[in-house]
C-alpha cells in the first residue's frame, strides 16, 4: 500500500464507505495476531468493574466490550438501520412502536459451552435496570416496561412509551446478553473479567489495578451475523500517542487508532512512501463544554451566555486541530437527520459587547473567575492546548479570569459525576447514528454528566414525540426545538465536531470498516494479506 491517505465518504445511514487500498473484509483469517494501539486506559482503582455491561458507558470500553458482548443487534457496515446479530429476526409487532420482539438464533452458545436463552436475554436487560449505575448507561433502556419471554428462543419488550430508536439501542454493549453463572443479578463484575458469546473470548493482562493489553482470541463457539477474518487481535493500551505512534512506526503494532495527535496525522496524510497509511473515516465525533448549572459561578444564566457568545469556534479549531474539525453549533452534528446550528442563529459570531451587554444586564461583576477542567488522557495530547486557546479566549475579553485544570480520566470522571466541577470538557462519540443519542444521554431526567439541569418540556413532551417518529424525518421539528431551548438555556455549549483516522500497516486489511461512524471498533473485520 503506498503510504497516502484513504479517504472513505458516507452518508450516515445511507451510504457504506467505497473500499480501496487498505483492502476490504473478504480477507482470509489466520497468520499471527493483529496487534491494535489505542491510548485508552482502563484501571479499577476508580472504576471497580470497567467492562460490565451495567456500568461501562465510555466509548474505550465499549470497544473492548464489542468484540465479545454479543448484542440482539448490530449495525451493518457502513452505518444505517441495526440488523439482527444474535437475533434471527426482530422487529416492531404494533403500529406504536411500543412492543418489539426478537427471535434469537438456534443454537446459540455463551464462549463456555452454556446455552443462550431467551430468558438470559430478560436477564441481561432487568440486571442493567435494577443495579442502575451511576454512570447513567442505563438510562439507554428508560423506554422499556416489562420483558416478556416465550420458548427459549423468544423474547418481548414491551415499552412504556414509543421509541423508534429502539432497535438501535439493542445493538450497543448496555444490552450485552450476559450468563447468570457470571454475572450476579444485583452486583457489578468487578475487575477485567468479560465472557460472552460473541466473536472473540477475551484475557485482560494486567499490571497493578490497570490492563495494558487485551488478547482477543477467536470464539470456536460464536454463532451470529459477522464473519471474523483473523484468529487473534491484541489491543494495547500506550501512555500517549507519541509512544503508539513510535511502536507502528518499529512493527510493534499493526494499527494505530484513538487517539493520535493532529501533528501525526498531518504528518501521514502527506506522505507518499513508506508502510504505513491513514485511512479517514466519516465520523460523529463531537466535543463540548458543560456546567453544573448549580454551581455559583455559573448558576446564573447570564455567565453562560457570556461564554457562549465569546467562544470563537473557528480560531479554536483552525489553531489546535486544523482540517481534522469543524466548528459545531450544535449538539447533533451536522451529517445527522435533525441537525440544527442553534447556537450560531442565537449568539451569531462572537461579540464581546454583546457578552458585557449579558452580564451587566444580569448585575455581574467581571472580571468573572472561573475554573475550566478538562481530561488530560482520555481525549487525545491535544486536549490541552485547547483548552488553553479557550482560556485565552475568555480572558482576551476582559470578561472573565479563567484558569484550566487538567485531571486524568479515571479521576476525572468520578468528580464530574460528584459534581465537582462548575465547568467542564467532554467528548462524545454516540451510541447509535441518531440524533436522540446527542439528546438524550445530557438531556433527559437520567443524564450521564449527572446534571442538575432539567427541562420539563425537553423531557416530558419533546424527547418522547421525537422517539415516536419510526422517520426520522418527521422527528426534526422536536429536534430542532431541543436544540433550540439549549442554546437558550446554555446547560452545554457545543464547540467542533471531529473527523476519525486509523493508521496501519500495509499487510493488514479490512481497515476500511474497522471504525463505523460512531467510533466502534470492528476488530472482526481485520485480517493478513497484500493490500491493492
């Protein structure tokens, strides 16, 4: 392969990427493991049960979780509507979307041997339910009422309101079908351990309370829709992208996934030689700011508005990432059925008499001082200069005196949920390609930031009219009325949406689908070959 940059197109939900140099998936299996880095980290010492279906809501863990929690359903290549994996069938029995049945392959096996029922199926989702984590993943499964279970092979979900987007919830790792003998009905699975009956079984190698490599080994007894072309891939886990970045480089790995630094991929998007390549994928990667709408500081609107109408999206993304972004202004990035630049018909181009203009007319002494935090390991090397580019945005105002603070994820995260942080940075790669999953998850009464704010009309009439539309299409005036009460209320404040990069070396192939637009990994999909 020469070492140039692939570029897949898509239409979210419409068009699968077109295959070209890295090769496509009908690849043979075989040859020696396929050794994948990623700068994800995962340790116990803050977060006891990093894998469990119950608990695990982050993108890093998901991908871990993919290749061997096996769910109903999956989303097929290139992105569009969910198709049956473990099921043979599913689909919405009434014209409500209120009661949706699957009927589960023959002859599924967990990776031990034990047979996967139905009523393992009831298991999995009431077990996500009643131990109901803190990181709010089951919030994913609000819409459901009763599980109902006919035969071993049959089973029925009856909601509690409609919800077209149901059967994309089925295909993400909350709706992992686990063994009972495994997983205790009202206790998470503490540690690495993740046993399932999907493509792979895994081992966890570990040193102290963090895992550096995950070994994912072929699962002899998987039954399902995806065709795995290798025997064995390793995931590794790198303390920065400089480190993964050196080990592709050497042979030590094959692929290069998240989270390489903007500098790396200028670097090979413009090389024409060499074994290794960059393959571009379309994707729905978003980051944004987001306050405790409690906290003192930022409790009054005003001081939010104010830094909304300061932020300059371009300068941020033209300084830090360059062409690997684009200014959001929106939580539904754009690509998405219902996407709306809400923030831009409010606030317009940044203004900081219009900011002043806010904050006099709230009674508010400036400079204003407040604290941005952010995530030193979990979003990529650049995280800290943007971070210091919107500080110095703010502060260039006069309007405000900000300082940044920098925490590593695995504490990070725990005092966001606790509420620790007035304002904070976050990234979000979606659930499912659908706007509901940029809604939803910061916006409904079960949020995953633990946010104090609510909006009785985003809740109680706006979320469930867009969940009753099966075309997305008509759903785009709650949609956009959403959009339009945060930019109002400012509880988030969207700054760029992201492109996705795989770097790889050129014996590997079926890299063209081993990222979907959500940022999933589809370790099956790789495989040993000689590339076009």
């Amino acid at each position: 392969m020469n070492r140039k940059t692939l570029v897949l197109p898509a239409v979210v939900g419409l068009l699968a990427p077109v295959l070209a140099a890295c090769g496509g998936s009908d690849s043979g299996s075989g040859g020696d493991a396929i050794v994948v880095g990623t700068t994800d980290r995962f340790s116990v010492s803050d977060m006891p049960a990093p894998f469990d279906p119950a608990y695990a809501y982050d993108v890093g863990a998901w991908n871990i979780m993919r290749q061997t929690s096996q769910t109903l359903m999956v989303l097929p290549r290139g992105d569009g509507e969910p198709v049956p994996e473990a099921a043979e069938q599913c689909g919405f029995t009434d014209t409500g979307n209120e009661r949706y049945a699957c009927t589960l392959r023959d002859g599924l096996e967990f990776a031990n041997g034990d047979p996967v029922t139905a009523e393992d199926v009831k298991y999995s989702i009431e077990r996500v339910r009643k131990i109901d984590a803190d990181t709010e993943v089951a919030s994913l499964l609000s819409t459901v009422d009763t599980v109902e279970t006919k035969g071993d092979r049959e089973v029925i979900f009856h909601l509690n309101t409609a919800d077209a987007t149901f059967p994309f919830k089925l295909s993400t790792p909350v709706a992992g079908i686990v063994n009972p003998a495994d997983y205790e009905k009202g206790k998470l699975r503490d540690g690495f351990e993740l046993t399932g009956s999907g493509p792979y079984t895994m081992k966890a190698e570990v040193k102290g309370d963090e895992m550096t490599k995950a070994v994912f080994t072929k699962n002899p007894k998987y039954k399902g829709s995806l065709k795995v072309n290798n025997d064995k891939v390793e995931i590794v886990s790198f303390a920065d992208a400089d480190a993964m970045g050196q080990a592709i480089d050497k042979g030590d790995i094959d692929v290069m996934t998240r989270a390489m630094t903007p500098e790396q991929v200028q670097k090979l998007s413009k090389a024409t030689d060499g074994d290794v390549g960059l393959v571009e994928v379309a994707g729905l990667e978003i980051r944004y700011l987001a306050f405790n709408t409690d906290a003192p500081t930022v409790k009054d609107k005003a001081v939010r508005e104010a830094v909304a109408q300061l932020i300059n999206r371009s300068e941020l993304v033209s300084a830090v990432y360059g062409s690997q972004a684009e200014p959001l202004y929106s939580m539904v990035p754009a690509g998405i059925t219902g996407h709306s630049n809400s923030f831009f018909n409010k606030y317009g181009d940044p203004s900081v008499s219009k900011a002043k203009a806010a904050l006099e007319d709230a009674d508010i002494s400036t400079p204003v001082k407040l604290t941005l935090n952010y995530t030193t390991d979990h979003y990529g090397a650049a995280t800290k200069e943007e971070f210091e580019q919107l500080q110095k945005q703010l502060n260039d105002s006069g309007l405000f005196q900000v300082d940044i603070k920098g925490t590593p994820w695995n504490k990070f995260r725990k005092a966001e949920l606790n509420r620790e942080y007035d304002a904070f940075g976050m990234g979000w790669f979606p659930d499912f390609p659908d706007a509901d999953s940029f809604i939803a998850p910061f916006l409904d009464k079960s949020n995953t930031l633990n946010s104090p704010y609510a909006n009785s009309e985003i809740i109680n009439d706006l979320i469930p009219a867009s969940r009753g539309e099966a075309d997305r299409l008509s759903a785009v005036d709650s949609l956009t009325e959403i959009q339009d009460i945060t930019a109002k209320d400012v509880p988030l404040i969207p700054l760029w949406q992201g492109k996705q990069y795989v770097a790889t070396r050129d014996d590997v192939t079926g890299t063209a689908y081993v990222l979907n637009s959500s940022s999933s990994l589809q370790l099956w999909e790789l495989g040993r070959g000689v590339s076009g």
